[in-house]
C-alpha cells in the first residue's frame, strides 16, 4: 500500500513541476493598434510587442495565443493553469480570480466619438452624469468591455438608449458611423489608428468632455497558479521600462 502511495506522490511531484517548467500561455485579445492581425494575417500591436519584451526581459517562456475576451475571461474563471493575458484594467471581479503585474501602460483619458447631427448636443451637457441622462440619444456600448470603473457605473445607471453589442471594436465604431447609435467613448489609441484604416469613420466627431475619468493603467494578469517567483521576475521586468507608470 505504502508503494503505491508513494508512487502516487511521485507522480504528483512530478506533474506539478511539469505545469511550472510548462511555457505560459499569454492570450491577447484583437484590439488594434493595441493588439491586432494585419492584412497578411501577422500578429501586430504596440502592447504585444511590449508584452513580449516583458516575458523575454523577464526569462519567462511564453506561447501567445489570440482568444476572444468573453473566453480569456472564461478561462480564468474556471481556473486554466499556466494562463496569462495582457494589458487589462484592475477590476474587483477580476481581480477575485487572477493575479495582477505592475502596470504595463497608462491609458489616456476617454473621449465621446459622436455622428454630425448630435455634436452640439452633446457639447451642451455640462458634464458626464448629464449627457448620461438625456433619454434622446442612444449609446454604442461593446459587451463584455470594460470602460473602467467610474464609467461602467456610469453606463450602468444611464438614462440613454443602449445598443450593446458583442462585436470588435472597429465593429462598432463603424455601427455609430452607419447611425446605428450617438455616440460611444472611444480609447483614444483605437481612434487614431481606426480612423485611418476606416474611411467612412472620417465624419465622425471626436469630443472631449471635462469630466471624464483619468485614464486607467493596464497590468498583465496571470492565473492562480502562476508561482510569486514568476510575477516577481514579470514585474522586475516591467520596472526595468522606462516608459512604464510605477503603480
């Protein structure tokens, strides 16, 4: 019986060091120009190729995968061992089933992308919490997005009409282009590069409004299991930028 213990704990010992010597699987989601494919189908994007330098720096191996966001989340839900992703915001829920690095890059602020015919009416509300009231306008929401927290809040008690969908983002911008909505907040990042790869994205109208929150840091977040020895060399790795936000 004693043999058969023992051989059981062998065994143990040794899958588990099997899944520590494992590569990490680093998934990232299609985000351009954070993350994106190009027309030769070659994975691209300022925050991958900073995400990869990290892993690298750092002497940790990595597979990096393209997931959507619905099943990144999923997979950290139930636990997938060995699993990272990149540059996400710190959430409370999320935070209850991974582990976060330092932060890899600060966002600039949210803007308002809004089609002509509702520009100056949008102009004329004071602030967030008003534009977020008037009944008359419909906003483009991404499903399974985070705007950050101040502004999930904000969304979640709005007054407008909310066309939610489950799309990428350049999906969307084009819907509210197409007068499917408003007006959406946008990343500035996702304009700049959209609207160039995008003609019919040209007419709409990128405002600013005074109260929208700071933009949010983004942290590459990694399963449970992942051992403190790791996320160590990952966060040496991150502080060793000189581009990247200390907290």
């Amino acid at each position: 019986m004693w043999q058969k213990y023992l051989i059981g704990l062998i065994a143990a010992g040794g899958t588990a060091n099997a899944l520590a010597d494992a590569p990490l699987t680093v998934a990232w989601r299609e985000k351009p120009p954070y993350y994106y494919f190009d027309e030769n189908k070659v994975a691209k994007g300022f925050m991958l190729e900073r995400a990869k330098q990290v892993f690298a720096a750092a002497g940790v191996p990595a597979v990096f995968v393209n997931e959507p966001q619905k099943r990144i989340w999923a997979n950290f839900n139930h636990g997938t061992p060995n699993y990272c992703s990149i540059s996400w915001y710190r959430l409370p829920e999320r935070e209850a089933v991974a582990q976060y690095s330092l932060p890899v890059h600060a966002d600039l602020p949210h803007a308002v992308l809004a089609v002509p015919a509702v520009a100056d009416r949008i102009r004329s509300h004071q602030n967030l919490k008003a534009l977020l009231s008037d009944k008359s306008l419909t906003l483009g929401v991404i499903d399974g997005v985070s705007y950050g927290p101040e502004l999930d809040a904000l969304i979640a008690s709005s007054k407008n009409r909310i066309m939610r969908r489950t799309v990428e983002t350049s999906a969307m911008f084009r819907m509210v282009a197409f007068g499917r909505a408003d007006y959406l907040f946008v990343d500035r990042e996702d304009w700049n590069y959209l609207r160039l790869k995008f003609p019919e994205l040209q007419s709409l109208v990128l405002i600013d409004v005074a109260d929208m929150p700071p933009g949010l840091k983004r942290h590459i977040v990694c399963s449970r299991d992942v051992p403190p020895e790791t996320m160590d060399r990952l966060n040496r790795a991150i502080l060793a930028r000189n581009d990247t936000p200390r907290r």
